[in-house]
C-alpha cells in the first residue's frame, strides 16, 4: 500500500482528498502546516507527496526544499492557487514532479498520482544497463553520465528527457509527449522548456551545431540516434 502524504491547511480540501486517495486503496497522512509537512516526511517517508504551496508555518517551497534534501526520488505534485509561470518555474527547479492548479478535477488529480507511483516503482527497479553512443556511456542504474571518460553534470529533468528519447529506440517523441512524460504538463501547456533542456543535451553530450544523437524532425518532435 502506497503512502501518501498532503501537505494542505484547507481542512476541507484535505479531507476531500483524503477521502477520495484512500477509496484508491491508499494509506493518507495530512499534515496542515509547513513545519507539519516537514516532520512527517521525515518521519514517514511517504511514496508521494501532496503539497500546497500557501502554507502557515513555512510555504511549500521550504517544505520541498526540505524534502529534497532528504531524498530526490519522492513524487512531490504541487497544488496551488498560484498560475502564474514564475511560480511553476520555482517549483520545478526545486525538482517538482509535477504541478497542479486550483481548482483541478479529483479524477485528473488521482490519475496523476497513479501514473507518477507507477514511475516511482519503475525506477526504484531499474534495469542494470549501462548504455553508450559516441563518445558518451550512461549508466542506468547509478544516472552517472560519462563523455570521453569526463563525467557530465546533468540536470534531474536533462536526465530524464535523454532517457525518455533513448527509451524510444528511435521513435519520434512529440514536444506534448514529453512534457506529459517527463514534467507532468497537459499538452495544451506552451512552453520552452523542451527546447531549453534539449539544448543542454547537446551541449553536452552531442553536437550543437550538427547534432547526431539527440535529432530534430521538423514540425514534429525530437529522436534519438545511436
């Protein structure tokens, strides 16, 4: 059974959700302060979080913040009243899984958890691969990246975008597709942010100019070459 843990000071809200996770088989925890959400992660380490970013005690920014330090792999959604991109942005650079705005719709909310737990699982049992093209060895299993024997810094989300495109083997992945996969977004979202993290890509692992492996098809998306 899943543990999940909803970092919410909307006592109706929390419990509304609370209500709906365990009819999915979920073990729930609320906790309804910043302080509160940070004991409990601590103290339970749950297999998801839910967390409101309007927080008393300490907003959902240090509450992630904190959770991070203590682990990277948790799913952590965000809800908020908040849309404005400068806060998804902060968000996602603190290593958000995903981000989800008020009001949301309890089914779209319990498929994401669904979808982000299944994830979770996979990667906590990864496959003992190591993988190159080029000049570039990726292991799998410890997300060490290696060119030329120099080891690659890359970012958690640079990281996951090259898996998702090596996972391919080749297909084309449209922008829509990966920002579902790899940062939760519906495909109605605009944004740069494949583009950007593509372009990290091949600054460091391929050739910016003429890129080999990690290719454009025009008008339609982004594939990996061996």
């Amino acid at each position: 059974m899943a543990h999940i843990l909803v970092v919410e000071d909307n006592s109706d809200l929390a419990a509304g959700i609370e209500h709906n996770l365990k009819l999915e088989g979920y073990d729930v925890r609320i906790a309804a302060t910043g302080p509160a959400g940070i004991a409990a992660a601590a103290e339970w380490s749950p297999d998801l979080v839910l967390l409101d970013l309007m927080l008393p005690g300490a907003d959902g920014y240090e509450v992630l913040k904190s959770i991070r330090k203590q682990t990277k792999r948790v799913p952590v959604i965000i809800l908020t009243a908040k849309a404005e991109e400068h806060a998804k942005i902060r968000g996602f650079r603190l290593n958000a899984d995903q981000y989800v705005t008020k009001p949301f719709g309890i089914l779209e909310l319990l498929e994401r958890v669904a979808a982000l737990l299944r994830r979770s699982a996979q990667d906590e049992q990864p496959p003992s691969t190591v993988m190159t093209f080029g000049d570039v060895r990726v292991d799998l299993d410890s997300h060490c990246v290696e060119r030329a024997g120099v080891a690659v810094t890359l970012t958690p989300k640079a990281f996951d975008l090259l898996l998702a495109l090596i996972r391919r083997q080749g297909k084309v992945a449209s922008r829509a597709d990966l920002l579902r996969e790899v940062w939760g977004y519906g495909s109605f979202i605009m944004t740069r942010t494949v583009d950007s993290h593509i372009a990290e890509l091949r600054r460091k692992l391929d050739d910016p100019e003429q890129p080999r492996h990690i290719v454009t098809v025009w008008k339609v998306g982004y594939r990996f070459a061996e």
